[in-house]
C-alpha cells in the first residue's frame, strides 16, 4: 500500500535533490552549468510533469469529490505565504535576505493568484447565483476588515524573537519581559519550535497571571501571544 506514496515521494526527491545541486553549481559559476540545468530539466522534470498530467491527475480527479478537499493545496500556499512573511519579518535588518524573501514571495504570489483566477473565481462567476454573489461579496469585506482589525491590534505589541538567542538566555529573557510588562498589555514570542515547556514554566511560575494564544504553531516558527493579566 505505501509503496505507490513512497514511490511518488521518492520521485520528486530525487527531481528537487538534483535541480539544487545543479543551481548550487551554477551560482557557483562551474562549467557548462546552465547546459547541465537545463538539460536535467528537459530530461527529467518536463517528462515528470507530464506524466503526472497524464498518469495521476486523473486518478486524483476521479477520487477528489469524494475523499479530498478541492481547495487544499491553495491552503497550502497561503500558509507558505505567511510563512515567508514571518521569515522576513525576524529578518528585517538585513536587506539582502528580505529581498530573496521578496522575490520568492513574489512568484509564489503570481501562481497562487493566476491559480485563483483561472481555475477557482470562474466557477463563482458562472454557477452562484446574483444574490449569493453579493453576499459573498459582503462576507469578504466583513472578513477582510476584522482580520486586518487583528493584524493591525498585533502589530501594536511588541515582538520578542529568541531564535537566535543561545537557548540557555531564552527564558530568563522571556521572563524578564513579562515581569516588565505593565497589566493588559501583550507580547509576542517568536520562537524555533513549540515553546510548549515555556508554558508549563508560565503555569508553575506565573499561576493565574497571564494568558496563552498560539498564532502560529510552527513548522518552522511558533508565534504565541502572551499577555499580562
Ligand atoms: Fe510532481
Ligand atoms: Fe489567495
């Protein structure tokens, strides 16, 4: 059973291993670099991609109504999306890495919303009915003014990122913070992994005086407002 998945992932670790390690030659300015790219490009992920179109897709479209969720995968690029933004955001000093974040960014931005436009917008143009047109319109600015409400309310606490602080420094850090923060007020602690032994320090130490709430809970960062009672 796990051999078709396997098999699939396998494929598509081998096409990624390969293309990095031939970018990786080409920014390293090695010989027939670009050649070798793009030929391994031409041989190897073009005929993937076109298998997949032929071989899996359609599998994929016969069982999706029933088992999967349609919208998925554009889920998957809006949580890539605030990732990146995140990243960029802990790394707002330096300009270099921001504008490789930028441009990622950017490309990712420009499929998702080609994606948005050709395959998904279409449909609700085409199969909602006028009134339930507008009232989705409706429902987009009401949920577009209470999440920029929110975003907006975050942007006005303080960010503590301990990344890269060594991990010893961290709680006492974190600590400290609290213990300097007036009543009320919140901040957000941007960490590496879940800081879930933090909040059982937070239950012993601070008993009653503070409330947790993940906003983002990983892969790569952990986002949690900590506030002062
Ligand atoms: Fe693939
Ligand atoms: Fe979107």
């Amino acid at each position: 059973m796990g051999n078709l998945m396997n098999t699939l992932q396998d494929h598509h670790k081998k096409l990624l291993a390969q293309a990095e390690d031939l970018t990786k030659e080409l920014g390293a300015g090695s010989k027939n670099a670009a050649e070798n790219l793009v030929g391994f490009l031409k041989k190897e992920l073009l005929p993937h991609i076109e298998s997949e179109e032929n071989s899996v897709y359609p599998e994929i479209d016969r069982i999706l109504p029933k088992y999967g969720k349609p919208t998925a995968t554009m889920t998957l690029d809006h949580q890539l999306v605030k990732r990146i933004v995140s990243e960029m955001e802990g790394k707002a000093s330096d300009s270099e890495a921001v504008l490789k974040k930028a441009q990622e960014l950017l490309l990712i931005l420009n499929l998702h919303t080609q994606k948005e436009e050709t395959v998904y917008f279409p449909l609700l143009r085409d199969y909602l009915q006028e009134k339930e047109q507008e009232a989705l319109l409706h429902r987009i600015h009401e949920n577009f003014k209470a999440s920029k409400g929110s975003s907006e309310h975050e942007c006005q606490e303080q960010i503590l990122d301990v990344r890269n602080l060594p991990p010893p420094k961290r709680h006492p850090l974190i600590f400290q913070t609290f213990d300097e923060m007036r009543g009320g007020k919140a901040f957000i602690l941007l960490n590496d992994h879940d800081p879930k032994p933090l909040y059982y320090s937070f239950l012993h130490e601070r008993e009653g005086m503070f409330d947790w709430e993940y906003l983002e809970k990983g892969p790569e960062d952990w986002r949690v407002k900590i506030s002062k009672k």
